[in-house]
C-alpha cells in the first residue's frame, strides 16, 4: 500500500501573480496562519492559492475578489462542506 500525503496532487509550479487583482495576497506574504506560496488557479469570484498553515503542512487557500451577496456567501460555504 503506498501512502498518500495531502498536496501531492498541487502542481509542483505555481504561478506567481493574478494580474490586475490588487488587494489579493502577494506570494510570500503571510494570509491569517497561511503564508501563500503561489497560485494554483482563479475562478470568477476567487482566487485558489497554494500555501502552507502553521504547521508547515501544504493547503490550498480560497480567498474571494469581492464582496459577497447572501447568494455567494451560501454558495461559498457549501463549497467547504
């Protein structure tokens, strides 16, 4: 049985930048207990980051480009269950 480790399927490379996006994290800066590696996609309503918790483990971070409505805000919370 081989084992599996959480972050084995993020791409190794991530990009560094979402262009025209201020206000979004900058590689290296530190998010909450998240410091953001890179990107690893964006979305219409967010960007998915690759970073690391506090414990030095590798998590994708979700981090919003607006403001939400209710019907986002719904919609965001079902996507984390």
């Amino acid at each position: 049985m081989s084992s599996w480790t959480f972050g084995d399927h993020l791409p190794s490379k991530s990009r560094e930048t979402v262009p025209g996006r201020a206000g979004l994290p900058a590689i290296g800066q530190a998010f909450g207990s998240y410091r953001i590696l890179g990107i690893l996609g964006e979305g219409a309503h967010g960007v998915v980051y690759r970073a690391v918790d506090s414990a030095n483990r590798n998590v994708a971070v979700k981090v919003l480009k607006e403001q939400m409505n209710e019907s986002r805000r719904a919609r965001f919370k079902r996507e984390g269950e």
